[in-house]
C-alpha cells in the first residue's frame, strides 16, 4: 500500500497534506453528501413546482447576475475580514440557507430570492480558493485541484439514495427531505472547516494593510489588479478558459436533466443514475488520465478536454428516445462529458493559480469571478429560450463555445515549438 501511494503522485499528495489545503479538501466530500445530492433533481423540482423552461432561464440568469455583483465586491470583503472568516460566513448564508428556501420553495419567486442568497458563493469561492492554495506547495496545485474535483465526485456513492426517495415519496418531497438534509451537512462542514483551518499567511497579512482602509477606497484600489491582469497574457488566457468552461458547465447542469428527462424519455427515478455514472467516470479518469498531467504543459490537455466535451454534447443531441441503444449512446456521451469536464474544471482552476499574482491573488480572482458572471449572466435565460424550443439546442450553443475555447487555445499557444506554460507565464 505504501509503495502505491509513493508511486502515485496524486495519492502522495493527499496524504503529505498539511494546514489549510488538507483541512479545506479534507472536508470537500460533505459537498457531495449535501448539494450534490440535490443536483440531479434541482432543474426538474421547479418544473415539477409548475415552472416552465424559460423562468427556470430566468432563475439562471438571476444566480448569474447576483454571482457577478459578490463577485466584484468579494476581493475587499475577504481582504477585510480574512479568508478563513469570509469562508464561513458566506458559505452559511449562500449555501445553509437557500437549502432550507429550497426546501419549503412553492414556485418562482422563492426560487428568485434563492438564487440571490446563493449568489453570495463566489465569495467564499474566492476565500475559500486563498485558503486551500496560498500557503499550498505551488507544484502540488494541479494535483490539490484534482482532489478537490475527486471528493465532489464521491457523491455518487450515494446517489442511489436520492433516487429511492424519489421512487418512494415522489419528486417535490423527496426534494424537500434532500434539502433540509444538505442545510445540516452543508453547514456542518462549515463548521469544521473553520475549526481546522487558520488565515493564511497572505490574508494576515492583507488583513494589516487594509483595516484601516475604507471600503470605496479599496473597491478603487482594483486598478492596481486591472493593471496586472491586463499586463499579463497568461491570467488573460485564463479568464477566458473560465468564462467558456463556466457558461458551457452552467447549461448542462441546468439543461441536461431537462433534454434527458423531456426529450429522451429518461424516467425520474432513473435521473440520478447518470450523474452517478459520470462521477465514477471522473474520478476513475483522475487516477488514470489527469494525475499524468504535466502542470508545465497544459496545451494538448486542453485541446483534449474541449474535443471530449464537444463529442459529449453530439453524442446527446443525436438521442430521441430510450431503449438499449438510446441508453447505450447516452452513456458513450457521459464517457466523454466526464473526460473533458474533468479536465476542464481541473485546468481552469490552475491557469488562474498560475498566472495570478500572489500579493493581489484575491482582488485578481474577484475580477476573474466578476467577469465570468458578466458574461455569463445572458446566457442562463437565452438557455432557456432555445430550451423552449428545441430540448437540444442548449448543447448547440454550448458545442459553439467549446469551439471558440479550442481557437482560443491554439491562439494562446501560438509559440515556437517546445515552449510550456511557465515559458508563457514568465513572459506574459
């Protein structure tokens, strides 16, 4: 056994673990024993609740607005009060309490202020991301990520249970058990996360300098970031990556229950299943295919990642129905959604802890997360009204947008031969 782990780069790195990266991935599973319980349903508990595709667009799109305002406020807020604090606050309001709106929702309009509450995530997205990597080994970066995305992924374990309630109770109170049941995981792992976890070095050290700062005046102090990002071509690149990784993950959770379930056929109690699968998928793909990833060369990786996804997305759109070969494609399609989803969501997170400068690391990432959702914000509602259309014509859109990461991709890399990221990074 401990000759495995000393082999395996990712298993070492889970077990040399120290501080704030070991308490934050540590605690990542009860994630997927609260929300990602829930996920499998979510779009379909609102139709179930008498809405329609393009109010659950709406919603969408109201999650993604109220994301890019915390977005932009969250480098101040979190310099203010520190990483490990904003953490914990944010977290109980975004996530502890939309699940239990969640879980008395009777239509639109709760959802509506659910998703302004939940909004708030991104900014124990950007704490929450300062705690787990600034006083990580910089090398281990890709390799914490992927235990990160591991851990999220163990949900589907427990998958099963989200279905027998379902086939049980049926859908709305099934939902409504899931949630509350998410609001006590969800908020204990809040609580032991602030309990093993301290500030990191860099949040003491922010927290000094900007004290006695007034708010207004640090929201100005954004220039200086704006500076550095628009001076570096690597955080520019990664910007870019995580608006198309983003928006193209936003309208598959949203959209692929919906295509699955009201253009294939796929019963509800059988929903579940698919996620399960994909997640296994994931993290067998982690052990075999992104734990060999070089996080000095990222090009080809990327290349793979958005050429999985796209085949992914063809795959589903050519389904019309069940039946052994509407299933048997559908999981060849979660085959390749796994592999570039993992991919993706991996690579994303370290072009952005790459290329970001550390001093101003948590002003750069509320920029990065406030440019994500500005750009992201339209495309929630416009989901919906192709939705309301054609069940597939989100995943066209999303095929169009995996393309535009593939040339943005080759542009970037458009460099003598041999030359790899850090190359890149250091001359940007």
């Amino acid at each position: 056994m401990k000759q495995l782990i000393l082999k395996n780069k990712l298993l070492r790195t889970l077990v040399e673990l120290r501080g704030n990266p070991r308490a934050c991935v540590y605690t990542e599973p009860m994630w997927g024993l609260s929300m990602n319980l829930c996920l499998p349903y979510a779009t379909v508990y609102m139709l179930a609740l008498g809405m329609n595709d393009v109010q659950v667009g709406i919603v969408t799109s109201i999650y993604m607005f109220s994301q890019m305002i915390f977005a932009f406020l969250s480098g101040a807020i979190i310099d203010k009060l520190g990483r490990r604090l904003s953490t914990a606050i944010f977290d109980f309001l975004a996530w502890s309490i939309p699940c239990l709106i969640w879980a008395s929702s009777q239509g639109f309009w709760f959802f509506v202020v659910a998703a302004l509450l939940n909004g708030m995530m991104k900014i124990p997205t950007v704490s929450w991301d300062c705690l787990l990597i600034e006083d990580a080994p910089k090398d281990k970066i890709t390799h914490i990520y992927s235990w990160v995305i591991i851990f999220g992924n163990l949900s589907a374990l427990f998958v099963p249970i989200s279905s027998v309630l379902v086939s049980r109770l049926t859908l709305a109170p099934a939902l409504r058990i899931l949630y509350i049941n998410a609001f006590v995981v969800m908020t204990a792992k809040i609580l032991l996360l602030y309990k093993f976890s301290t500030e990191t070095a860099t949040g003491r050290i922010r927290w000094e300098e900007t004290r006695n700062i007034p708010w207004l005046d640090m929201l100005k102090g954004y220039r200086n970031a704006f500076g550095k990002i628009s001076g570096s071509r690597g955080t520019i690149f990664a910007i870019v990556i995580s608006i198309l990784v983003e928006i193209v993950s936003m309208l598959g959770v949203t959209f692929w229950q919906i295509i699955a379930s009201r253009r294939i056929g796929v019963p509800d109690t059988l929903l579940p299943i698919f996620p399960m699968v994909r997640s296994i998928l994931s993290i067998i793909l982690f052990f075999t295919v992104i734990s060999r990833i070089r996080q000095t060369k990222l090009k080809w990786p990327l290349y793979g990642g958005f050429i999985s996804s796209i085949i992914g997305c063809l795959l589903l759109i050519s389904i019309t129905g069940t039946g052994f070969w509407g299933y048997a494609v559908l999981m060849l399609s979660l085959v390749f959604e796994a592999l570039g989803t993992a991919v993706l969501s991996t690579l994303r997170e370290s072009l952005v802890a790459i290329h970001a400068d550390p001093v101003e690391r948590s002003t750069i990432m509320a920029i990065l997360q406030t440019t994500v959702m500005l750009v992201s914000v339209p495309f929630g509602f416009l989901g919906g009204l192709l939705s309301d259309i054609s069940k597939a014509l989100p995943f066209v859109m999303s095929i169009a947008l995996l393309l535009l990461g593939v040339l943005a991709t080759a542009l970037f890399y458009r460099r003598p031969s041999g030359m790899n990221i850090s190359e890149t990074s250091a001359g940007a």
